[in-house]
C-alpha cells in the first residue's frame, strides 16, 4: 500500500479498476434528506444542554458565543446561557437545554424516498473508461444483477 493512499480498512485490488464492478445502495444528502431541527433529530445538546470552555476560544469566538442569536416563534433572541468559573483560568459558558445548539443548520431528517439501487464500472479508484452508472427502479432487480455477477465471477473462477 503506497503511503499517500493508506487505508487500513481496504485492501489493495489485484486488477486493474475497469475489471471491477461497484453496487451500491445510496440515499444522497441533496435528494433524500432535508434540513431539520434538533428536536426532530433528537440533538443532544438540545436535549441537554451544552457548554464551551471560554479559555477555549478566540476573541472573535468568544464574541460570538455570547452574542448568538436565534430564532424562536420568528423572533431573534439571544441564547440562554450562564458563565461559569470553575477555578482560576477555568470558564464555562453553560447553555440551557431546550434551545437550538451551534450545529443546528447541519441537522438532517430523511424525506422517505426509496434510496438509490446504483450499479457502477470501476471500484473506488474510479471509473476508467467513465461508462454511466446503471440506476435500478427497484431492489429486487438489483439484486439480480448482483447475483448474475457474482455467477459469472464464479464461474470464470471455475475455468481456471
């Protein structure tokens, strides 16, 4: 394994990339999911509160820590929070549960769309001679088509 590729959970192919097939089942972040908010994700910080240690932060973060703002019922409020000072060069600032934390416009829900049956030439290398992936309307065809080619693998496996 070269050391700017290293991987430890993949294991060197012995073929060449166009000898590879690649079936995957994906439900990509751009179709298949919608932004949510903490409740509907369940978000710890939101079930539980948080909280940041001020030594921790930059001036500018620090700033926006205590300055953050948000929504609630269409209206900008600032966070709840309180500063707590441990020990001397030691400052919480300990934020309420039950309010949208930092990472709130990164939380993601499913739109229940089936996912994505995807049958590709190449494996993780890429795609060389850059065939387009083959879309399957339902999992039990693509299925099949795993299964004939693991039945053709075999077979030529069979003929030496």
């Amino acid at each position: 394994m070269s050391s700017s590729n290293v991987n430890l959970f993949r294991i060197d192919p012995l073929m060449p990339a166009h000898a590879y097939k690649t079936y995957a089942i994906v439900s990509p972040i751009s179709t298949h999911m919608r932004q949510a908010t903490c409740a509907e994700v369940g978000c710890e910080h939101y079930l539980n509160g948080w909280q940041v240690r001020v030594e921790n932060l930059t001036p500018d973060l620090l700033h926006t820590a205590k300055t953050a703002r948000v929504t609630v019922n269409g209206r900008q409020v600032p966070y709840r929070y309180r500063e707590q000072r441990v020990a001397e060069g030691e400052t919480w600032l300990v934020y309420d549960a039950g309010q949208p934390c930092f990472k709130a416009a990164t939380h993601r829900a499913p739109l229940g769309k089936p996912p994505l049956y995807l049958v590709r030439d190449g494996d993780h290398r890429g795609n060389p001679r850059g065939t387009k992936a083959r879309l399957h309307q339902r999992a039990d065809n693509w299925v099949e088509d795993f299964a004939e080619h693991q039945q053709a693998l075999a077979d030529e496996i069979k003929k030496g």
